[in-house]
C-alpha cells in the first residue's frame, strides 16, 4: 500500500475516532491527551528540517541562477527566464488570495471551538523603558520592512521567524554569485548536499505521516465536528479549481502569445509532460517528456537544455496557487483574521519559498511550514493538509510543468529572435 493511501487512511480513521469521541467528552479528552503529544512531535520533526532545508535550497537555486547570471547569453537568458518567473508566481499568489480569501469566508466553521483547538503560544515580553525623548512608533508597514533585515540572523532562527532567514538566504546567494568560480562552485556543493540530506531525512519522517495525522486529526475532528471534515473538502475543491483557473487565464495566453504558438500547438507542447506530471506527481520525472516536446516544437537548444532543466528545479507556480489557498483556509479553520499587511507578507513569502520547495510529493505543503510561522499560524494544520494534498498535488505538479513549458516557450521564441 503506498504512503499516500496509508495517510489518507490515517486522515479518514483519525477523523472517525474524533467525530465518535466528540459525543462522548469525558472519553474524548482522554484520546486528545494521547493524541496530542504524538501529533506535537510529529509536527516538531517537520520544523527542525526547515531552516537548513529553505535556507540550503534557496542557496543553491538563486546561486546557481545568479552565477548563470553573469555569464554572457546563457545567463541573460537566465535572468529573463527568473523575472518571468517571478512576476508569474507573484500574479498566482495574488489571484489565489484574491479568490480563495472570500471564498473561504463562507466555510461555516464554529468560531469558538475553532479557538479551542489553537494551541496557546508563550510569548516573552521584555521590560521597556522608553526615554523622554524617544521617537513616535513606526507604523505597522515601517516596522514590517524593517523586521525583513535581521539584526541577528541566529537568533531569528532561534525564534522562528522564517521572513528575515529567507531574506538573508537570497541576499547571501546573490553575494556567492560575485565570489570566484572555484570557491563558489566548493559552497554551492556543500548547500547541495545539506538539501538531499534534508530532502532524505523528509522523506523518513514522512513516513511517520500516517500516524502523526491520525493524531492531529483526532483534537481537531473532536473539537470541530462535521464542519471539520467538510471544511477539508471544501479546501481541496477550492485548491484544484483556482490552480486550472490559474493555468487557463495566465500559463497558457502567456505561452500561447510570447511563444508565438497556436493554442492548438501549445496544448500539444504540454499534453505529454503533463500526463506524466499528473501520474507521477513529479516535475523532474516530466523532464524528458519535456525535453522532447520542446524539440519536436523546434524551441531552441537554450529552452531544452538550459531553461527547462532549471525551470523544472526550482520553478513551482502550483505551489503559488496552493501555499496562499492552503493558509487561508487553515486561518478560516483555526479562527484567525489575516490583516492587509499579514496578506502581504504572505504573497511575499510565498513567492521567495517556492523556490525552495523540495522535489517530493507533498513538497509544497512541507515548504508552507515557514509561511505558516510568518504568519503566526499553528502548524498543527499542516498534517491536515498534507493528508488531503493527493489530488491537488497531481494538479499542482500539472501547473509546476506547464509553467516550466510557458517560460520555455516564451523565453525560447526570444532569444532565437535575437
């Protein structure tokens, strides 16, 4: 039986047991007394792998992008290949919080018992004493780019806040990029393997997955009922539906008209790779399929043996489309409001981690755990989705390998006009 059949399994009995337990209270705190450390040490297992996970996969991937960067044809193709890159994951994610933020509003979710299942946070307040002439208070947007930079970049590590990690990590790349070859290519190297070993100790804990569910899935179906488990539904609808709105109306006009195709020839540029995507729920087992759809369309060599390859690493606009679905409806279940400048923050974020989604399945809901900590979530969610991303994640892979085509395409028309 695969993993995801046994999480799934997981999901679905640890929802039972709750619902069961609900009508029962005196049994059902018992269960959540039991259930809860389990599912606390299955969620801690995730968070000690993502600092070094984020921190040496964006190193590797804005590395070896900005060193490309700066080397003639190849790198200027590198680089317009990343501003397309980016300006497409910033439009995802601002569709998809624009969409799924009401939508998800309607979700009828019990506010108090949502409350319940939140797990108290400690926070350590420091004694202040404020001089006569101290000056006025930054405003909430002043303080927010002002905590972007860290002054210790340890101790954000120390206290979970992933924004300035993140921030750091790209600045430090973009500096490795002016460092000599040799020395550049030694750290890249290490940075690389620090993110296999963390991708492999990944993949061993998820293996725990269908336990550490089953355990986050009992408090929650105990404390929140039917609603819960409707609510879930409700997520993977929105999360498919918003990522095939998403490659309808942006990936394939943006293919079809940068990459001068047909739509009829676009669509046949991508059918074979995205059949293989939707199976295999893998961007890099679609490669070949890929590259071989690029030279039968006649893109040139830069597309199939540069911009896809790297495409296929490190570009994930499924995962701009399901992080910002995925935190909006744990905030809609858990409770919690998200101003305007937490929605900001939360695009920002999103778009910097997809870059370093790690190349599993579920990789993109692993990667939410720093946009969940900067948005001061619960992270108990995450098992939550993590059971319920199969089909969004054969969707998501979809779109990640359609958006490598689209850059391809698009980029690979350009250049051979130059």
């Amino acid at each position: 039986m695969s993993l995801t059949s046994r999480v799934l399994i997981g999901l679905v009995a640890g929802f039972v047991v709750g619902l069961v337990l609900s009508r029962y209270p005196a049994a059902g705190a018992i269960a959540v007394s039991l259930a809860d450390p389990i599912g606390t040490i299955f969620i801690n297992l995730i968070r000690m792998t993502v600092i070094p996970l984020v921190v040496s996969m964006l190193v590797v991937s804005v590395g070896s992008l900005a060193s490309g960067a700066a080397a003639g044809a190849l790198g200027r193709a590198g680089l317009q290949a990343a501003i397309i890159a980016v300006v497409t994951l910033v439009v995802a994610a601002v569709v998809s919080v624009a969409i799924a933020k009401p939508v998800l509003a309607t979700l009828n979710v019990d506010a108090s018992a949502a409350r319940a299942i939140v797990r108290p946070v400690t926070t350590k307040t420091e004694l202040r004493i404020e001089p006569a002439d101290a000056p006025p208070p930054r405003s909430a947007l002043a303080q927010w780019f002002v905590d972007l930079v860290p002054q210790n970049v340890v101790k954000s590590g120390a206290d979970g806040a992933m924004l300035p990690i993140i921030v750091f990590s790209v600045l430090f790349a973009l500096a490795l990029a002016r460092v000599a070859e040799d020395r550049r290519a030694a750290v890249l190297r290490v940075a690389a393997g620090v993110a296999d070993a963390m991708q492999h100790l990944v993949s061993a804990i998820l293996l725990l997955a269908p336990i550490g569910v089953f355990a986050l899935a009992i408090p929650l179906a105990t404390k929140l009922g039917l609603s819960a488990a409707s609510a879930v539904a409700a997520y993977v609808v929105l999360v498919v539906a918003l990522t095939i709105l998403v490659g309808a109306v942006l990936l394939y006009p943006l293919g079809i008209v940068a990459g001068k195709l047909s739509p009829r020839a676009f669509a046949a540029l991508c059918a074979p790779a995205q059949a293989v995507a939707f199976t295999s729920r893998s961007s890099l087992a679609a490669l070949p399929a890929m590259v071989e759809s690029a030279e039968r369309a006649g893109l040139p060599p830069l597309a199939s043996e540069f911009i896809l390859p790297v495409a296929a690493s490190v570009f994930r606009v499924g995962a701009a489309v399901a992080q910002p679905v995925g935190v909006l409806f744990l905030a809609r279940l858990y409770g919690i409001d998200l101003s305007a400048p937490q929605l900001a923050s939360l695009i920002f974020t999103v778009v910097l981690t997809t870059f370093a989604v790690p190349g599993i399945p579920g990789g993109s809901i692993i990667a939410m755990v720093p946009v969940l900590t900067a948005m001061q979530l619960p992270l108990d969610g995450i098992g939550i989705l993590l059971a319920a991303d199969t089909i969004p994640d054969m969707f998501r892979t979809t779109e990640n390998v359609t958006g490598s085509l689209t850059i391809a395409a698009a980029l690979g028309r350009v250049r051979a006009s130059l």
